[in-house]
C-alpha cells in the first residue's frame, strides 16, 4: 500500500470530513436552486409563495440543530459507554461507524441547506421559479431527513453497547486476519528463519521517532531495493512499537547505507502513537483479550463475557492458514511472518491469568485450545499445548479446593493426549 493512499483513507475516515461534504452539498443545493430555474418548464407560473417555503425551511432548520445537538450528545455517550465497559481501544470503530457519519452528516447538510436557503429567500434571490425549485429541493431533503431518523432510531437500539462493541471488534480483527492470511507477506518474499535469528548487518536503517508501526509502503521499498541493487529485509512488522535506534530494517549488503538512502527507507514506514486494526490483527485479538480481562475484574465480575470472548477468540484464530502463501509482487523485500504463537498468547494469557481463580474459566480455556487443535490439525498442536501448560500453572496457584485444581488438570491432560493421537484420528 502506498503511504498517500493509506493517508488519503484515514482522512476519509474521520467524521468532520463527512459532515463537510454534505453541508458544501446542502450549500450547492440552495444555489443551484436559483440558478437551475430556467431549466424548468412552467416558469412563467408563480405556483410557490415565498412564505410557503420559508415555513419549510424554518422548521427544518430549527429541528435540525435540535437534533443533530442530540445525536452529537449520544454519539459520545456511545463512546463513554464503549471505553468504560469494554475497551478504550474499540471506540475508534465507533467513530468510524458509517451510519453514525452519514445520519450526522446529513443531519448538518440539512441544517446548512436549510440556512443558506432562508438567507437566499430574504435577499429575493429565488423569483417565481426559484421558488417552485426550492420547494422541491426542500422536499427532497425532508424525504432524506425522514429515511436517516428512522435509520438512526434502529441504529440506537445497540450502537455503543458490550455486546455490539465486541461484534464490531470481532468483525475488525477478522478483516484485518483475512487480509494477512490472503497475503501473508504483504507481497513481499518470506523471510528466512536463519536471517531472522541473526543481529543485523551493515545495511541496517534505525528509526529515529517512537511510536507504533501503522503501515509500510512495500511499493517504495521495492523501488528502493531495485535502485540499491539489493534485498531489503523488514525487521517490524505493522503494531510493533519502535523507538530512535531501533532497526526498521536492513539492505542485505556488506556495506553501511548512504544517509539519503536510510532516509528514504525510514519514510516507508508510517509511526504513529496508536496502534490500528486494519494491517495488525494482533491488535484486534489483544483487544478482545482486555475486554475479557475487565470483565473477570473484581469490580465487573462478569465470566460469562469472558466466556463469550473466549469463543469469538477460536472463531479468529480458525481463519489461519498455515499454508498461506503471497504473490510477492514486491519480491526484493523479505517479511518476517506473523507467528501463530504469539496470536496464541495475545488470545488467551491474559483471560487464563485473570481467571485463574475461577474453575470455569480454568476448564474453558482448556477446551478452547483443544478445540483449536481439533480444527485447525498439527500446526496447533506445540502452541496450543504451551499455553496450556502456562494456563494450568496459573490455576494450580490460584484455585483454592483441590477438586478444582484436579478438573483443570485432566482437561489439560486431555488436551496433551490429543495431541499425541493422529491427526487422522483427531478428526
């Protein structure tokens, strides 16, 4: 992905830009309004009085800034309510909800049409014409008022709630696993295990700015390698945190870098100080972890979300694919793999560490990875069994009746058994 193209996205991303269009839009309306009149037939008709539309328009304007107050004040209440009872990490997809941008951007493309043309209708800028083109214009946009509360009135009924925050989650974090999975590499060239265990080279670029890694122009760094006559080698993939010093990545070669070269690497690499769902599906998967982690808090006491969470994390984890393979259209940059450990542990450390205490939650995790291995055959086997073991340990310290301590014990030995029975067999 190119850096503007991903710049061009966040940008059109953000609400304000929504809410601008629409209003120059109800602005283009009302003019084009006067304007647009010799184009219509009957212009010789005075058929709209000049205060029939204007009662229109009052009460549109007027009902407009009321309710666009209150969607405003609900949107942040949504917000509140998202951070306080799942994460602060999800309410950014609040924000980006497309119906909440386009009610309230139209909601406010209403209320400036509405003005602009009041102003129009005291200064007579609409004749007999005008008018007749206003009123239907008028129309229109009371049509798509109407169409855009009752789609808001339904939108309410879960925007901002735990159960829909987490399906929003989920519905992110599987995109973002979908589209690694699809091009495991970013079309880059895998990374060999030998050069991924080594210190870097001569060729290595340090970054210069902390922060995390949001996204890589690939495209750039290919023209790079081409140019330099070179492979370049990642050494952070999108959502690792960097700091000055830190190696972004290296040029395979035996000599250091020309200054102007380690900065045209650097600029290929976006640093911001949030992570984003859309290229780290680690993100998303630790996210629904903490949403598990508060709700097994003392203060929330509430296993039954963890539960739940614990099952849309093996619905995640089903999508991978070990076999994966990428089209390497960027075949001169080696990309180090998203490794299945690590989104293993971002899944289930922290729900099997908070609920330690709680058999429920000791026997579930246990059978979530055992059914991981049932699903997804050998490539699960050694982490699901290591984060087995690193779940019992917790249970053992924490459970206080030995009863309990035995029953988490024999669903983790039921898991290492199925481990070692066939995979033909498994199935």
């Amino acid at each position: 992905m190119h850096i503007w193209s991903w710049h061009l996205g966040r940008f059109f991303d953000k609400i304000w830009v929504h809410i601008a269009l629409y209003g120059l839009a109800g602005v283009a309306v009302a003019v084009l309004a006067a304007f647009g009149a010799p184009l219509v037939s009957l212009l010789q008709f005075d058929l709209i009085s000049r205060d029939a539309v204007m009662v229109l328009l009052q009460i549109l304007a007027s009902s407009m800034l009321a309710v666009t107050t209150f969607s405003v004040s609900i949107m942040l209440t949504a917000f509140g309510a998202a951070a306080s009872s799942a994460t602060p990490r999800a309410t950014v997809l609040l924000q980006n909800d497309s119906t909440t941008q386009q009610v309230l951007a139209s909601f406010v493309g209403a209320f400036v049409f509405s003005l602009v043309s009041i102003s129009g209708l005291q200064i007579a800028l609409y004749g007999p014409a005008g008018r007749l083109v206003l009123f239907l214009a008028t129309l229109g946009v009371l049509a798509l008022v109407v169409v855009q509360l009752v789609r808001w009135i339904g939108h309410l009924a879960d925007y901002g709630r735990l159960a829909d925050t987490i399906t929003r989650l989920e519905t992110a974090t599987a995109q973002a696993l979908n589209t690694r999975m699809s091009d495991p590499f970013m079309g880059g060239t895998p990374l060999p295990d030998t050069l991924a265990q080594s210190a870097p080279g001569p060729g290595r670029v340090t970054g210069t700015v902390t922060g995390y890694i949001q996204t890589v122009d690939m495209a750039a760094l290919q023209s790079i390698a081409t140019r330099l006559g070179t492979q370049i080698a990642l050494r952070v993939l999108p959502g690792k945190y960097v700091h000055p010093g830190m190696v972004l990545a290296e040029a395979i070669r035996s000599l250091p870098l020309a200054e102007q070269d380690c900065e045209a690497i650097r600029a290929c690499f976006v640093i911001g100080a949030m992570r984003n769902f859309e290229q780290d599906p680690r993100f998303g998967i630790l996210s629904m972890s903490e949403i598990a982690s508060r709700a097994l808090s003392p203060a929330v006491n509430d296993p039954g979300t963890a539960i739940d969470i614990l099952g849309r994390q093996v619905r995640l984890l089903c999508l991978w694919q070990p076999d994966a393979q990428s089209d390497r259209r960027f075949s001169e940059v080696l990309v180090p793999s998203l490794m299945l450990a690590d989104l293993l542990q971002d899944a289930f450390a922290a729900p099997a560490r908070d609920g330690a205490a709680l058999v429920e939650i000791g026997l579930i995790v246990q059978k979530r990875l055992a059914g991981l291995m049932i699903a997804k055959g050998q490539a699960f086997h050694a982490p699901a069994l290591a984060m087995s073991r690193h779940a019992l340990a917790h249970a053992r310290q924490a459970l206080v009746l030995e009863q309990d301590r035995e029953s988490v014990s024999e669903a983790a030995e039921r898991l290492r058994a199925l481990a070692e029975t066939p995979e033909d067999a498994a199935h």
